[in-house]
C-alpha cells in the first residue's frame, strides 16, 4: 500500500494539529527562563554570572537532544521519540519549578533543554512526511508556528506580571505537555515513510549525512542553521537589553519582544505558504535582503513606535526564515536518515544559538552599542544567505525525494 493512500487529509490534520500544540509548548518553555529570570535571581541569591550559567545549561541540553532525538526517531519511530521528549521536557519544568538549590537547577534546565531539542526534528520529519513534498514548506509553517506563538505566551506573561511568583511559567510549561503525551499516543499517527523504511537496513550517520551525494547539502544546510540561528538567538538574548540601554523601559522592551514574536508567528505561516509557490532560490533572495533591513531598522530606530515596527520585521524574516530552512532541509534525506539530517542540522544550528549571544556581548564590551551589534551580525547573514541560495538553486538536482 502507498504512501498516498494511507495520508489522508485527516491524518494529515491530526498530524500537524498536534505537533502544534507541542511546538507551542516548545516555544513557551525556550522563553520561559528568560520571562522567570528575574524571580530565579532572587529567589536563589544568583549574580549576572550564575543565571548565564542556567541560560547555558538549557541551550547546551538543546545540542545532543536534537542529534540524539533525531539519530533513535530513523530507528525505533518519529511517534515514540517524540513522545518521550515532550514527557522529558515536561517534566523538568515542573522539576524547575520545584528546585531546591542552584545545582538542581541548573540539572532541570539542561535535562528540560534535552527534551526540547528531541522533540524539534521529530516535528519537522512528522509534519514534511505528513504532507508529502508539494505542501511540505505549507505543513511545516503551520506546525512551527507554535514555537514563537509559545514565546509570544510567554513574553504576554512577562508584560501581564506574575501573581503566583516566577514558577507559574514554569508550572504551565510542565503540566501541559504531560497532558499532550497522552493525547500523541492515542492520536498521533507514525511517519508512513517511516514505516515504508523499517525493512531497509538502519544507514550509519557518515554515511546518511556525507556520503551519496549527502555531503554538499548537509554542509550547506548546517552553515545557513549556524548563522540564522546565531542572529535569531542574538535578538531573543540581547534585544531587550539593548533597548532598555536605549533608554526604553522594561515593560516597553516587553512590547517590542511581543512584536517580534508576533511577526515571527506571521513570517512563519505567509513565508511557508509561499514556499509551496514561489522558486526557493527566489524566497532566500527574499528572507535574507529582510533580515538585513531588519538588523538596520533595529540598529537606528529610536522611538518605541519604530522599534516596535523593527521587531516585527525581524521576527517576520529572521524566525520565519528559520522556519523555511526546516521545511527545506527535509527534501535532500532520504526517509531512513531523515530525522537524523535534520537532528543534525537543527544541533548546529544550536551552536550557532549559542555563540550568537557571546558575539553580540564582545561587541557591547567594546562599546559599539545596539548599531555595532546589529552590524556584527550582518556578514553571519551574507554567508548563509549565500549557501542558502546556492542550496535553493541546486535543490533539483541534489535532493533525494
């Protein structure tokens, strides 16, 4: 029986209405630190130096649980792995929530940074087999919407304040993923490409990812995810402290992190729809040219108006952008390596996550301000604009399919 067959407009519902709700969940843990921020620093006495220790802890889960997540879901099943992640982050930030002292913390943070990176590519590979390669780009926008709709929660959080102290975040980023777990074991269908390829024997990693005509566009693909993600974890880290050594207040830098998430949910969805459309050496023209006016927009803006407009272009092409790099990347695995590509992929890209915020906190301590940080980014940009191009350009002939 064919793929066609079994993929039917209700699977294909149910699978991408429920990768949402657990992308959503995704988007609001990613931010829930840095909304609870504040309250942690007090509640456990900790200076600027050991709340970047509890930011690191959860980036740095992000790396082997994406690589790790990606590597088992080719093996024993993108439904199972995904299932797991989402119990794993789920429960860790409850565990957060209920730390005792800062090693506890720091050990929830990275363990609940585990399960969101093993979750994403599991996302991804569910929602690009889901709808096949025609609406591959449309299935992943809808789906990935959730994360900066998550963020979006969560900064709506921080402008609202907190009445039951800076656990609440951490409490609804738990509990509600722990109830989506069952709701994907009942509901959730597996990757019909998956189950197409459980015959075949398992592919090594060298092989699936650099050898067959792998090789270019893995490179390509991790060069764009480094640089992308580096500018969008620069804006998520640095942007509201930049404003607010602007002069803008904290509740202002709230707004304009609201606005970028906001156009990050809107880039998501409009940008996925035109991938379906329009040529994709076309869309990185496009995604790449906004980015840059974005970072300029950002860098001279200076009332809160024109940030506000700034932020939202930002989020629209940075976060969106992202968004299209994930749908893109399915295309050049084949079915058994798949998830394991984009586990990579997406692993890279968390190294450039975590190098982004310590190339914009160099640029500050040499005084250049929210012009020089926004600058240091741009030649990131240009790079990965450049092997996204190449990559859209050479896509027929190097993707697999």
């Amino acid at each position: 029986m064919t793929s066609s067959n079994l993929t039917t407009p209700l699977h294909q519902v149910r699978t991408i209405g429920l990768c949402f709700l657990v992308a959503l969940m995704e988007g609001l843990d990613l931010q829930a630190a840095g909304i609870a921020a504040q309250g942690m620093a007090v509640a456990f006495e900790l200076d600027i130096l050991h709340m970047s220790w509890v930011f690191s802890a959860g980036i740095l889960g992000l790396l082997p649980g994406a690589f790790v997540g990606g590597w088992l879901a080719d093996r024993i099943g993108r439904k199972r792995v995904l299932m797991a992640s989402v119990a794993l982050f789920g429960l860790f930030s409850l565990v957060t929530a209920v730390a005792w002292d800062f090693s506890s913390l720091l050990t929830a943070r990275c363990l609940t940074g585990v399960g969101l990176g093993a979750a994403l590519p599991n996302l991804i590979a569910l929602s690009s087999e889901v709808a096949g390669p025609r609406l591959r780009g449309s299935a992943v926008s809808l789906m990935y919407c959730g994360v900066p709709l998550g963020a979006a929660l969560a900064a709506s959080i921080g402008i609202a304040g907190f009445s039951g102290g800076w656990q609440v975040v951490f409490y609804v980023g738990g509990l509600v993923p722990l109830l989506i777990v069952p709701l994907l074991g009942l509901y959730l269908p597996e990757s019909q490409q998956f189950r197409s390829a459980q015959g075949v024997a398992p592919i090594g990693v060298v092989q699936g990812l650099f050898r067959e005509g792998a090789a270019l566009p893995t490179a390509l693909i991790w060069v764009s995810y480094f640089f992308t993600l580096m500018v969008v974890y620069i804006l998520i880290n640095w942007l509201p402290s930049l404003l607010i050594g602007q002069g803008f207040s904290g509740r202002q830098a709230s707004w304009v992190m609201l606005a970028l998430q906001l156009g990050a949910a809107v880039g998501t969805l409009l940008l996925g729809w035109v991938m379906d459309r329009l040529p994709a050496w076309a869309l990185s023209a496009l995604i790449y040219l906004g980015i840059l006016a974005s970072l300029t927009a950002l860098g001279l803006a200076s009332r809160l108006e024109s940030m506000l407009v700034a932020g939202f272009i930002a989020g629209f092409f940075a976060t969106g952008g992202q968004c299209v790099l994930y749908a893109l990347a399915p295309h050049f695995y084949r079915p058994s390596v798949r998830a394991t590509g984009v586990g990579s992929a997406v692993a890279i890209g968390r190294l450039g996550a975590m190098s982004g915020p310590l190339v914009a906190g160099k640029m500050l301590a040499l005084g250049t301000g929210t012009a020089g940080v926004m600058l240091a980014s741009a030649p990131g940009i240009v790079i990965a604009a450049a092997a996204m191009f190449y990559l859209s350009v050479r896509r027929k002939g190097l993707q697999p399919d």
